[in-house]
C-alpha cells in the first residue's frame, strides 16, 4: 500500500502541475490533528495477532475516520471517509479484509498465497465462501511495478488524497481549514450566558410559555440554527442508540440462551450513572461544544471494539461496551442539557426537551426494527460499524455550532468534595427539583425488573423469538412521537411536578396491562408506555434545566443520574436474579402498583405543598455556586 500511495502521490503533483498548480503550495498545506492521523496509520504496522491485533486496528480506525471527521470540508476528505467506511464495513463483517486469490496472482504476487492461507492476521485473510460483501473486498489487481490488491474503498480513500494533493497545488479553495470549534470568538462568561436563557430561580414560574400555538413555538424554535444543527446530530446519534442498546440485549441472548444474561446488559448499561457525577465538574469547566465532539469520538472508538466479538466467550466485550456507553451517554446528555440552556431562552426549553424526546422515541419505530434486522442478516458487528458512523457525521456537525457557550473556568477557590457535591446540594434544597429526584428514586426500586421482564413477556407470555422486542420497541415509538409533540401543551397547564407526576401513574397503568400478556392488550398499552414515558422525560429535563443556573447543568444532571440509577440498578439486578424464578407477570404487576403509588404521591405533594419561603431557592443556588460559605 506504501508504493500506491507513493505512486498516488506523484501522480497528484504531476496533475497540480499540468492544471497550473504549484508545488512549493504545498509547504503551506495544514489541516488538523495531524498527529492522530500518522497514529493512526502507524498503529496498522505491528504484526500482532488475537485481541490486540483487533484492538490496534480498530484504534487505527478511529483515528483515521476521527482526522477525516474534523476536515471533511477539505477537498478530497468525504472520497477518503467513504473508502475508509467502505473497508471498515467489509473488514468489520468479515474479521479482517478478505484477499482475492484471482487479484493477488493478477498482481504478480502469487508466491504470497501460502502466508495468506495461514494467516491470523486481522488485518488480511484470503477470501472464502464464507465471506461477505466480497466485492468490497481487495479484488482490484494492479499489475507490477506496483503488484497490489486493492480494495473499492482503497481507490476511494487514494483519489481523495489526490484530490487534496492537487486542490493544494492550485489553491482554488481553502485547504488550510481553521478549526471550527474556535472561530465564533471568545465565549462569553458564564454569569453573563445566566440572562436572558436562564433566569434566577426564584423568579421561575413552573412553565414559560408564550400564547401562541404549539405549532408557531416548535417553527420558532426550529429557526434557531444552532438548535438545528444540534437536532441533525441527534438525529444520527439517537437512531444509532436506540440500534445498538437493543441489540446488545439481542446479542447476548443469541449466545447464551438466557434471559437473565440478556437482562444483565441493562444493568450494566445503567451502571455508569454511580460513576458519572464524578464527571460533572469537568462538564461544568469546559465548553459543553467540545465535550460533545469528544465524547463521539470516544463513543465512535469504543463501539468498534464489537468487531471482535464472536462466540459466547467474547460476551465480556458487549458487558464492557454496555457500561462504556452508558457513562458517555450521560456525559453527552448532560452538556447536551448545559448547550441548550446557553442556546435558547428559557420559555423555548419546553418545546426543546419535547422534539428531542418526541425524536428520540420516535426513532424507535425504525431503530430497533433497523438495528434487529441488520443483526439477523449480518451479524452485530455490522450495527456497530452503523453506530460508529453515525458518531463521526454528528461531530461534525456539533462543530458547526456557534452558540454561546462557557468559557473554561477555574475553581481553586472551591475545595473538591464542594465541587463535586454541588450537584446533590443543589438539589436538596431546591424544593421542586428534591420531589421530583427522589420520588422517582422511589419508584425506581421496583421498575427496573421491567428490563429484565421484558424478555420474559415476549418468549413465555407471547410466544414470539428475542427479536420481537425490535416490534415492541417500535410500538412504543409510536406513542412517544404523539407523546413528546404534546407534552410542552400539557406542561403549560399542569406544570412540570405534576406532569411528571402523572407521567408514573400513567405508566404504571400501561405497565399493568403488559401483564395480560395477550397480544391485542400488548400494543396499545405499549403505545401508552411511549406517550407517557416521554411526558416525563419532558417534564423532568425541563424542570432541571429551569431550575438550574447554567454553570451547574452538568453537576445537577449527573447527580440526578446518580440518584435515580442507584435504585434502578438495583432493581434491574434483582430482577434478573428472580426472573426465572417467579415469573414475568409478577415483576409487571409489581411495577404498576409502585408507580401507581409513587406517582399518587408526588401529585398530592405537590398540590398540597406550601409555597416555598421568598429567596428559599435562590439562597440554595446562591451557595452551590460559589465557593465555600
């Protein structure tokens, strides 16, 4: 591959020359995070065999696609992110490249036929009839002096660096691409983003909502292009979760045979919310822009690591990817929740939190569908490599985002255990953030054996194969896209406490009636479970968001993480311990009594709650954001 690239190389400077270009233009060619790309490519050199052979490439990978990601606007970089995809998916599905026998003797390269045959390498094997997408594969042969097979994406990824080579050359465009992340100027300072997107506590009515109609706030709301951006890149990000999160549970119970196994995922996909607040205050002290781009990276490189798994032994992999996912989630979601805070004002945060949940669930109705279907036909390493993808295009889009944003901060005036305690202070003595946070805490210790029950539902109650929860899932979508639409409407009448109030009792309604196990109850009582799981959604992130100053947002939401994830773990793991034991039916009904009850409760405390003291809320935010008192 060195001779082609060499022969690419002067071929591009031969064609700058003849289309007028210069060569010492060249010398003045930047673009970014060079570093990472020779990382990259250097990290295909060793001859390492087994997981750390997997592991390298795929690391090599995801430098390569993380440098093209960042200069896609170049000339040249799409040709280049299309080849490199190109031969991720062939090598992805396949565990390593498969060679034509045809292309290596075309290329005069016959004498390497018998170390191909016996290779272990990751990287290249020779082409059976097990392979697929066998045409993506090296088929191209290219004669001596060269004497290579080469792939589709091979030719690709070459033609896009001739592309940047010549581009250079002439200097027709902007070569030297300035990083996008830096160019909106300085950020303002934090305390000044507080107005007007979010005023003090205490003078926050429980919504914000103009007269106008739903429809006139969600066009308002989507002429904003920063929230534009932000909703594209959700959009690919949201559909690759929904994808892969269930195909994990799929995953496992195709190689186990076991739905307490399968269950387990979501256990330890919940997990990282224990761990995250420990993160808060980094989410707090730099621009949430940049922690998103970064964290899609991460996400991007930790995905790939699906590639290697093959047989039951290798479930150790999806557990560590579960748990990886699940911490980078939250950390997105909470800078996700500070960015658009310090986006939109405050009274458009409802209609916000409502089209990204609506959009979220909605994406549900093909995801799970998507992401069951792919794996049926070509195995989860091709989900994964759709999920990797779909990480690089929404960080490049994320780049592309202006809004105001916090400048990096220092707190050497805070003491540590203050700074990562801000979060739980806060919330403690924020009356309508504490109902909120630990009712559903409370409810939480018994709703998470539905996770586990689940599988139980669609195998012993319906009768149906693993993959049906794809169908339910999507079902589910379905309510959550009406769901989402409406709840700012409904928000505006109830207020955010009883709207999430209602939210539980109204799931644990639907919940009760999946009990029946009888498909024609199932599907519209699934559909209740996305209508009223995504109130709550709306109604929880907006009362965060409003009750919360910015610099805050990314302690608060971890914490809140934290809270609720404790009980719900712990009932995820009770659960898969008694699944088997005591049946599925059971772990529902017990799910539709406590959130019946939980929910009851937090409406009546709310309605019957006496207003807070004047300045009560404001003295609490006051003293979590400075430093010590």
């Amino acid at each position: 591959m060195v001779r082609l690239l060499a022969v690419t190389l002067i071929g591009a400077v031969v064609l700058g020359l003849v289309a007028g270009g210069r060569p010492s233009r060249l010398a003045d060619v930047r673009f970014r995070w060079p570093w990472l790309g020779l990382l990259g490519v250097a990290l295909q050199f060793p001859p390492v065999t087994g997981l750390a052979g997997d592991l390298l490439l795929l690391g090599s990978f995801a430098c390569l696609l993380a440098v093209v990601a960042v200069n896609l606007r170049s000339p040249g970089f799409p040709l280049i992110m299309l080849g490199l995809a190109l031969n991720l998916l062939v090598i992805g599905i396949n565990r390593g490249m498969p060679v034509s026998e045809a292309a290596i003797r075309a290329s005069g390269q016959a004498e390497t036929l018998a170390e191909l045959r016996a290779s272990d390498s990751p990287k290249h094997h020779l082409m059976g009839p097990e392979d697929r997408l066998t045409f993506l594969g090296d088929v191209i042969a290219i004669p001596p002096p060269v004497r290579q097979a080469v792939s589709v994406g091979d030719v690709l990824a070459l033609l896009g660096v001739g592309w940047f080579v010549v581009a250079a050359m002439r200097r027709r465009v902007n070569v030297a691409v300035a990083d996008p992340i830096d160019t909106a100027g300085p950020d303002p300072p934090g305390a000044a983003l507080l107005e007007p997107t979010a005023p003090p506590v205490e003078t926050l009515a429980p919504t914000a909502h103009t007269p106008e109609r739903a429809l006139g706030r969600y066009r308002r709301l989507l002429r904003h292009r920063d929230f534009r951006l932000l909703f594209a890149a959700q959009t690919l990000t949201m559909f690759g979760d929904v994808a892969l999160v269930l195909v994990l549970g799929i995953w496992v119970k195709d190689l186990t045979g076991s739905d307490g196994a399968a269950g387990s995922v979501f256990l330890v996909y919940t997990l990282p919310a224990l761990v995250t607040p420990l993160a808060g205050p980094l989410i707090d002290r730099f621009p949430r822009r940049r922690i998103m781009i970064a964290n899609d990276f991460v996400t991007m490189a930790i995905v790939l690591s699906l590639l290697r798994v093959r047989s039951e032994a290798d479930i150790w992999v999806v557990y560590v990817v579960a748990f990886c996912y699940g911490a980078l989630q939250i950390v997105f979601f909470a800078a996700r929740s500070g960015l658009l805070v310090s986006m939109l004002p405050s009274e458009e945060l409802a209609e916000a939190n409502g089209l990204l949940e609506s959009l979220r669930n909605g994406l549900r109705i093909i995801g799970p569908l998507a992401g069951a279907g792919l794996f049926a036909l070509w195995g989860g390493g091709a989900v994964a490599l759709l999920d990797a993808a779909v990480f690089v295009v929404s960080a490049g889009l994320l780049s592309l985002i202006r809004a105001p944003d916090l400048t990096r901060r220092e707190t050497a005036e805070e003491t540590a255990w203050r700074e990562l305690s801000a979060g739980v202070r806060h919330i403690v003595r924020t009356v309508d953030l504490r109902r909120v946070v630990f009712y559903t805490a409370a409810v939480l210790i018994v709703l998470g054996i539905v996770e586990v029950a689940v599988f139980g539902l669609i195998d012993s109650g319906l009768g149906k194969p693993a993959e049906f929860l794809g169908v339910i899932s999507t079902i589910e979508g379905v309510g959550a896209v009406l769901g989402g639409l409406v709840a700012a409407a409904i928000m505006a009448r109830l207020g955010e406490v009883r709207m999430a109030a209602a939210s539980l009792v109204g799931f644990g309604l639907a919940v009760g009636l999946d009990a029946t196990a009888s498909l024609p109850i199932v599907v519209p009582a699934s559909i209740l479970v996305g209508v009223f799981v995504a109130f709550y959604f709306v109604a929880y992130n907006t009362l965060l968001q409003r009750r919360t100053p910015l610099e805050l947002q990314g302690r608060v939401f971890t914490a809140s993480e934290a809270i609720t994830t404790v009980p719900y773990s712990i009932s995820i793991g009770i659960g898969a311990l008694i699944v088997d034991v005591v049946g599925f039916r059971a772990l529902y009904v017990a799910t539709a009594v406590a959130c019946a009850l939980g929910g009851g409760l937090l409406y009546r405390a709310d309605v019957h709650a006496a207003p807070p003291a004047p300045g009560e809320e404001a003295d609490a935010t006051a003293g979590d954001v400075g430093g010590p008192t």
